[in-house]
C-alpha cells in the first residue's frame, strides 16, 4: 500500500478533534503518529458517550499508537525528550499559555530538535485580544461568519458535523506537509500556526469575496438560489437533491422527466435569472410532483435523462450503494481491540494504488512499552 509519508515521525499531545483530525490525516498517508496522552484517562474524547473508546475518539484516532506520559514529571519528560530528539512533527492543539506548563512549549522542543516541525493549533490564535477565549466548534463557525449560512433564519437551529473542528484538522495537516517539504531543502523546522478562526474564515472565502467584489452579504440561501440546487421529498418520504446550475440542457431534460414539457415557458423558469429570482416558486412547482414517484423511480427517469441528482442517503445506504463497493470506500481492522473496527478510507490514491489497509484507533497507553514499561494499568481504561 502507498505510504508517502512513512518516514515522517509524528508526536501528537491533542485532544477532541482539531489536533487528532490532523495527526490522522498524516497517519492516513503512512505518518508514525504516536499519541501522547494523560495517564489519568488520556484525550478527554475517549469518555464522551462511551468507555474510553467512544465513536467519538474513533473517529478521529485511526492509524496511531498510544503512549501515557505525564511531561510535568522528570521521568516522563526525559521519555518525551528523548522521543522529541528523533521526530519529525510535533502536534498540539491547547489554549495558549498551557504548553509551557506541559514542558512541551515550542522554544523547548524546537531547542530539542532544530528539525522539528510544530503544529500548534488554537481558537483564535496565539496573540490577540480574543486569543484566550474558549472555542469550539460553533463559536468558531459563527465568529468566521460562516455559521449564519448553515441556520434557517425561520428555525434558527445549530445544524450540522462539527466543521469548524474537522477543517481546522485539514488546514493543519496542510500546514506540516508544506513545511515538510520546505525542510527537505533547509533542513530547519518550523512552528507552524492555525487557528479555528482563521482556518474558517478562509474556507468561507467565498462569502468574503462576494462582499469585497459586490458588497453583497450572503445568507443561508444566497448559493443554492444561484447554483439552483433543490431538495425534494419522493413517495414514501425519502429525499432526493438536484443540483440543476446554468446548463439549459439540464432544466429541458427535467422538464420531460417530470412530464411537464411546457414547464420552462413558465415566467418564474423562463432563464437563469428567472430561475433565481423565482426559486421559491420554482421549488413549490416542482415539489408535489415529486412527491407522487418513490426516490428510486425518480433516480431511474433523472439518470436516463442526465439531470444531476442524488438520492439523499444515510450511512449505511451510502456504503451498500455499487460505487462504493466499487472504491472500496470502506475498509476494516478485523483486529481492533474491541473487535472489528470499520472506517471509511482515506479518499487519495496514488498511482492508483487506495489507501485499504487500517489500524484501529489504540486503546489508552496500548504502546507504552516502547518507551519502556506500563504507565497506566490496563483496568482502569477497559
């Protein structure tokens, strides 16, 4: 299997999921991730709705080893230390201030091993008059600006994954692999800094560059209307969505698979702009006649007739569909420590060659012995 990244050693001290979803993604990619974690219950996300292996902390912790230290005693530090010496990337994700008080401070560590690429991961950043604010998922997508697009102003409701959290993930793990790829040339680290903050605003940068090109400020509708996406209840209430765009071929093509050929002389489907300016009304035509075919009908008259759609799925729909099995989109450890565990792939090939092989995420302190000797008793973790 492709590991590009198998020599690249990483030191991950995070918790919850913007620090472990970037040590994961260097995992996927053949990293060494070693998770160093608290003796005393390890990353808080292993107890959330669960026994220390919640699905929470699964999903975040796949392809890593487990290590407890405690790096404010002498012993564990000097482990950490020497683990510091010889690795590539070092990954945290507290609040500003903490990591002096874990030893683990990036002046220290980068002293340690000049080599050394730190990613420190914060809400708001480092400095600044919001950097020791608390932040999680919804404050970050809200205090980004991006939040306001995902709440329906007649319900207003937190809807959603946690995507703040996740991208934040990405943006870091981008982050290391540039300055990866830097150090090949310099042979000097880097600190390397996101914030959930930053990292959202910039995945919402097309609602900025409305703003700073139009003066427009979008809302929770602004791109649907323009990309003229639809979601559509079928017989049986299942869900269906189309994605129709500018093409004309598309809105020609759904109007005979919805048996209403005369459909686009219509005022509110007349053109593009039309459409657009009429998506409610456009939305309200078309929805009673979906509702009178089930959702695999309508998939059968939409794909003989080009109009892009899908089905609306839910998990286990989406890994029984062909494609999926096709790509081999999910994959297993059959030897995870509490049985079979099931994952979805890392989406990037290379040369052809899927990611298919998978260690399920470590229980607490699982690989202590390479740093010599149990730190934590197994019985109280299990």
């Amino acid at each position: 299997m492709a590991k590009p990244l198998a020599n690249v050693t990483v030191l991950e001290m995070g918790t919850f999921i913007t620090g472990p979803a970037a040590g994961m993604l260097l995992a996927d990619m053949g990293a060494d991730v070693i998770k160093i974690e608290r003796p005393d219950g390890g990353d808080p996300f292993r107890a959330f709705e669960g026994d220390f292996y919640s699905p929470h902390f699964q999903t975040y912790n796949r392809n890593k080893r487990s290590v407890t230290l405690d790096t404010r005693l002498p012993d564990d530090l000097a482990a950490f230390d020497r683990m510091i010496a010889d690795a590539d990337v070092f990954i945290e994700n507290f609040r500003p201030g903490v990591t002096p008080k874990l030893n683990v401070d990036p002046d220290r560590l980068r002293a340690i091993n000049p080599r050394l690429i730190y990613l420190s991961i914060s809400g708001f950043g480092a400095t600044g008059p919001d950097s020791a604010r608390p932040a999680f998922d919804t404050v970050a997508q809200a205090a980004s600006g991006f939040l306001r697009l995902l709440v329906n102003p007649a319900n207003p409701r937190v809807v959603g994954p946690a995507l703040a959290d996740s991208i934040t993930g990405f943006y870091g793990c981008y982050g290391v692999l540039a300055a990866l790829h830097e150090r090949a040339t310099t042979g000097q680290g880097r600190l390397v800094e996101v914030s959930m903050f930053e990292a959202m605003a910039h995945f919402n940068l097309d609602d900025f560059t409305h703003y700073f090109a139009d003066g427009e400020v979008m809302g929770p509708y602004s791109r649907p209307n323009v990309s003229q996406s639809y979601v559509f209840q079928c017989q049986g209430g299942e869900w269906i969505a189309l994605h129709m765009s500018s093409p004309p071929k598309f809105w020609e093509n759904l109007a005979a698979a919805v048996g209403r050929p005369d459909m686009l002389a219509r005022p509110e489907f007349a053109s593009r702009s039309a459409r657009i300016a009429n998506y409610e009304e456009v939305a309200a035509y078309l929805a009673p006649l979906f509702a009178t075919r089930s959702r695999t009908a309508w998939c059968e008259i939409l794909e003989q007739r080009e109009v892009p759609h899908s089905p609306v799925y839910s998990p286990p729909e989406v890994i029984a569909t062909e494609q999926a099995r096709h790509l081999e989109l999910c994959v297993e450890d059959p030897a995870g420590p509490r049985g079979a565990f099931k994952t979805i792939r890392s989406p990037v090939s290379f040369d052809g060659e899927r990611m298919l092989a998978v260690t399920a995420p470590p229980t607490l302190g699982q690989h202590n012995a390479m740093v010599g000797g149990e730190r934590v008793p197994a019985a109280a973790v299990e």
